[in-house]
C-alpha cells in the first residue's frame, strides 16, 4: 500500500523525463559531433565515427595551456574560498550581534548578481587600484563566489553540529583551537570538501567573470568561446567541451555523494 502511495503518476514521470531530455539534449549533441568522421561544423546524422578529434585535440598545446591555466586558477580560487567562506561560517553560524544579517546577505549577493555585473565591478574595482587584469585578477574574480559555495556547505554543517560537543572539549581543558582541530574539523571535513569540489567545479567552468578579468589570459572556457569563430576546429572543440563536461562532472558527483547521507543537502538552497 505505501509503494502504491509513494509511485508517481504517469503524467509526472513523462514529464521528468521530458525535462532530463531538454536539458541534455545538447550535449548528446555535442557527443555525437565528437566522434563524428566528418569535419564540416554540422552534418546531421553522423556519417561515421572515429577518435581521431581527440587526437587532434590531445595534440594542441593551445588547448593544453589553457586547461592547465583553468586547473590553476581554479586551485587558487578554491583554496581561498575554503579559508575564507570557513572563516565566516564559524563566525556568523551561532553568535549573534548587530549587523549579522547585513553581513550574512552580503556573503551571499556575489553568486545572487548577475555575472556580467559582477565582471563589470570587478574590473572597475581593479583599474582603480591599478591592477592589470591577469591570473590574480581571474582569481579574486572567481574567489568572491566561490567562497559563497564552501560558506553554504560549513555553515549548514555547524548548524547541525552539536554544540554540547564544544562544551564537553572545553571542559576537558581544551582550548579554542584544539577544540576546533580536534572535534570541529573532522565534523566539517565533508562539508568542506563538498564545498571545495563545487568551487572548483564552478570556478573551472565560469566564463563571464573571466571575460572581465582575464586580460591576454585564456582560461579554456574563453578558448572555447574563441574556437566558435573558427568554422574549421569545430570537432575539435566538441572533443574538447565534451571532454571538460566530462570533467566538471566528477567533481559534482563527488560533493553530492558526501552530502547525500545528510538529513538535508549542505548548501542545497543555493
């Protein structure tokens, strides 16, 4: 009885895979110019299939570069979003004091504004302080929304953390950094890492804030962006966006298999 209660009707099943088909349609799409035998930019149906794009691909030191470049920043980016967005979940997750909230909505907004606005005050920020846009620029760029990411993860863990454990520490002679070595930490290692592979992920893949702040600097998304005006390499940048896809992937499904045991998802909100 209580299976029968719990089956979705026909008409929302269709319906959830009709969503899942419009979302990926593309990228099936992008798969199938992949292994394509022809090289024009659209030849519907594919007339074959072979893995020579991704030997041309795996040949471009272009493409090579710029993947390295991206994995950099993204490092960067993510290593500082983990120290920061840490930071201020321990700060703001149980004391209360004015202007919590203003602070709270303020962590928040850079992920909430649009990207090119977000570009846009970056690089008017930058040209005021007289940076030259480049691979620390990309990084401060990338770092003020991924700290968002890990800020969501930690906080909602030490939400759900128990603070009788603290106090138990405390009274044990511990003091405020033992007990967050030895008790806090290893509450918050999943959701931080969760946090970390989401920023990455996310960092990795970001386009529009890069454009701003980039300079002569190509990220591979920007050489992505580039190659389309290039009619000739268009399989070989099927192979490799299908490839970066592919990539971006694991670290997704990595964060979600840490959180799923998790009464409610760390960051699910956002």
């Amino acid at each position: 009885m209580r299976s029968d209660l719990n089956a979705a009707p026909w008409g929302l099943k269709i319906a959830a895979w009709g969503g899942l088909v419009f979302l990926h349609f593309p990228i099936l799409i992008i798969a199938a110019y992949a292994f394509n035998t022809e090289d024009s930019a659209f030849s519907f149906p594919p007339k074959g299939f072979t893995l020579h794009w991704f030997e041309v691909a795996a040949g471009r030191q272009d493409v090579w570069d710029a993947l390295w470049l991206s994995v950099q920043i993204a490092a960067m980016a993510t290593t500082i979003a983990l120290i920061l967005g840490t930071l201020a979940a321990a700060a703001l997750y149980r004391r209360e004091f004015f202007g919590k909230q203003t602070i709270s909505f303020l962590i928040l907004l850079p992920i909430a504004l649009p990207g090119i606005v977000t570009g846009i005050a970056l690089l008017s920020a930058f040209k005021t302080l007289n940076m030259e846009p480049g691979v620390m620029t990309i990084v401060i760029g990338h770092a003020t929304f991924c700290v968002v990411i890990v800020f969501n993860n930690v906080i909602a863990r030490f939400r759900r953390t128990s603070h009788s454990l603290i106090e138990a520490s405390m009274d044990l002679g511990a003091d405020g950094w033992q007990t967050f070595r030895h008790v806090m930490l290893p509450s918050l290692a999943s959701a931080m890492l969760a946090g970390g592979m989401l920023a990455f992920a996310l960092s990795f893949d970001e386009i529009i804030v890069t454009t701003f702040t980039a300079g002569h600097e190509r990220t591979l998304p920007l050489w992505l962006l580039n190659q389309l005006n290039r009619p000739r390499d268009v399989p070989v940048t099927n192979v490799v966006a299908l490839c970066v896809m592919c990539l971006t992937a694991i670290p997704i499904l990595g964060a979600y298999y840490l959180t799923k045991s998790s009464e409610d998802v760390e960051g699910a909100g956002k």
